[in-house]
C-alpha cells in the first residue's frame, strides 16, 4: 500500500469545513500533517476556536497554526454570520468547549517550515481566503516549488453558466482577498482550483446527512445538526434540497483528482471594479491578443465532476473512519 499523502489543510470552520476536516481525518489516503487557519467565514479568532475545538472534539492528532486576520491590502469583509451563524458552525452549542491556545508559529510559517521539512511530499488543501498562502510566497517563494501540489476550494468560471455566490462573477473565496488569490494562482506551483462550477452540483441531502449521522457515531451527529442551518440558507437562497459540497470537494481532489474533469490555462483574477474577485481562465491552446495572462503559470480548473461518486466516497470514508 502506498503511504498516505501529507496534507496542510488551511481552512476557515466553516460549517463545510468541517465536513471537510473530518474526512481528511477519516481517509486512510491521507495523512494531516496540520491545520492552519485563516478569517472568512468568521473572524480568525472565532474560526481558529473552531478549528481547535474539532480538534479536541474528534481526537485530531495534527497542530493548529493560527492565520493572518486580515486581507493583503484592502479591509476584511464582514462575516457571512447569515450562513455560518454566529460561532461559524451554525450556531450549534459547542458542548465540552475548552478554550485552548494554537502554536506559537504564524500559519504562513508553519506551511513553509513544513514544506521544507518534506519538500515534493505535501499538498496544501486551501478552502477559505487565500492570504496565509499569498504571505507564504512572499516569505519564501521557494514554498511554490517545495510543494508537491495546491487544490484550493475556490473560484467561479462561469462554465455552464454558474454564477459566483458573493456577486454574480465572484466565489467568497477569491472575493474575501483577490490580490492574495492572483498571487497564488500566478505563482508556479501546481494548482487545481476545485470551483463553484462543481461544487454546486454536489449536495448533501437531509437523507444522506441523516444516514451518516445514524452511522457515523458523534461525528455524524454533529456534522448533521451544523448542516441545518447550512442546507436552510441553500434551499432559501438558491432552493437546493440539502448542502453544497464546497470543501469537502477539494479533499475528494486531493484523494482522487479521477472525480473532476479539468481544463487547463493561465488564471487571473479581477482585483479592482465591479467584478471585484472574477476568476478567469485564458484556456491552453486558444489564440488570443497580448494579454495579462501571457507567460503565467498553466493551472487547473475543474469543469465538471461525478458528483455520485464523490457523494460515495464522501460517505464511505466517513463511515469506516468513525463508529
Ligand atoms: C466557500 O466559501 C465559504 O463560505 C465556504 O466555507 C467555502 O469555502 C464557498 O464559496
Ligand atoms: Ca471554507
């Protein structure tokens, strides 16, 4: 069997974050090597107490690192208390709560430090804000080619006509810092961006949410009481039945990229104006005028996914990983 892969899962908890940091736990093809936070859909106190509390919760063995609290250069956005609640986990009670402290070390740091401590060997899961990676780079650009690989929850590229979720081009992701998200999708490291193209064509329905609370002891009960509020925000806002898969998406990346159907090409993102963090995507091989996509980086976007596969892999991982 071939060992499982070392991942950084930096993250904003997060109703779908925790679904997603409870699988990496629970997937025997991964290995987390850490947790590092970063604002978004909570402020970083809040969402790093999050982070520590599932920590505890679910008997996590890897450290959390705590992120920046704020953008690279503009103000942060208010939080999304309308979709997260208040605690950032659906105003569910944190029964147990212990107030504990992160590392000492900066997330930025701990994501260098660990890339060099197994350069080619770590893939960096990011499915909140991405300015602990931005600042990484600018601290160490080497970080970009120490890495084995970066999935990023994140972007909307309008295919098949999807639009973002913050405003009609912009993913919240990308929205809540787009100079940091045009710096990680410049920089030269292999990146996929797992979209909202996808991950709004994968939900989580009551049913299946029930199920795994009935099989998968604790985790699946909490994960099924904090997806409430969640699938209640979809079903009024957009009226889908149940929750998106948005991070737990980009884990399923990771663990099988077979899922996702990619397109590759340069992308930037809109950092000024009323399109204020659209991603787009010069695609290989189109023949186009000089342009601001010209000698960047190739990266990866998905375009579609086997959203009945994911939702199988989802839920076998959960229930061999928890009883
Ligand atoms: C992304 O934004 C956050 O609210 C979610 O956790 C997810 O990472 C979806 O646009
Ligand atoms: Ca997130």
């Amino acid at each position: 069997m071939t060992a499982p892969t070392k991942i950084i899962f930096d993250t904003d908890p997060g109703i779908d974050d925790a679904m997603a940091l409870l699988f990496i736990e629970a997937s025997p093809a991964l290995d987390l090597i850490a947790v590092t936070t970063i604002f978004g859909n909570s402020d970083i106190e809040t969402t790093t107490r999050n982070a520590l509390y599932l920590k505890r919760r679910f008997g996590l063995k890897a450290p959390v690192f705590k992120g920046t609290d704020k953008p690279l250069t503009r103000p942060r956005n208010p939080s999304p208390t309308f979709v997260h609640g208040v605690n950032g986990l659906g105003d569910v009670e944190l029964t147990g709560h212990v107030a504990e402290h992160p590392e000492a070390k900066p997330a930025h740091q701990a994501i260098i430090d660990l890339a060099r401590q197994y350069p080619g060997e770590v893939v960096l899961c990011a499915v909140g804000p991405l300015t602990n990676l931005a600042l990484a780079l600018q601290a160490d650009p080497e970080v970009a080619t120490l890495l084995k690989s970066v999935v990023i929850m994140g972007g909307a590229f309008g295919v098949a006509g999807k639009p973002g979720n913050v405003t009609p081009v912009a993913e919240a992701n990308i929205w809540n810092d787009p100079e940091a998200a045009d710096q990680v999708f410049t920089a030269p490291w292999t990146l996929t961006a797992v979209s909202l193209d996808v991950t709004t064509q994968v939900v989580m329905s009551p049913d299946y949410m029930d199920a795994l609370a009935a099989a998968c002891g604790d985790a699946g009960q909490f994960l099924n009481a904090i997806s409430k509020p969640y699938a209640a925000f979809y079903g009024e806002r957009d009226g889908v039945v149940g929750c998106c898969v948005h991070d737990a998406a980009a884990v399923a990346c990771v663990i099988d990229p077979t899922l996702f159907k990619i397109r590759r090409g340069a992308v930037r993102v809109v950092t000024e104006g009323i399109t204020l963090g659209q991603t787009c995507q010069s695609p290989e091989g189109e023949l186009f005028g000089p342009s601001a996509w010209d000698d960047q980086p190739i990266q990866s976007v998905t375009v579609a996914v086997d959203g009945d596969r994911l939702l199988a892999l989802y839920a076998e991982t959960m229930k061999a990983g928890y009883r």
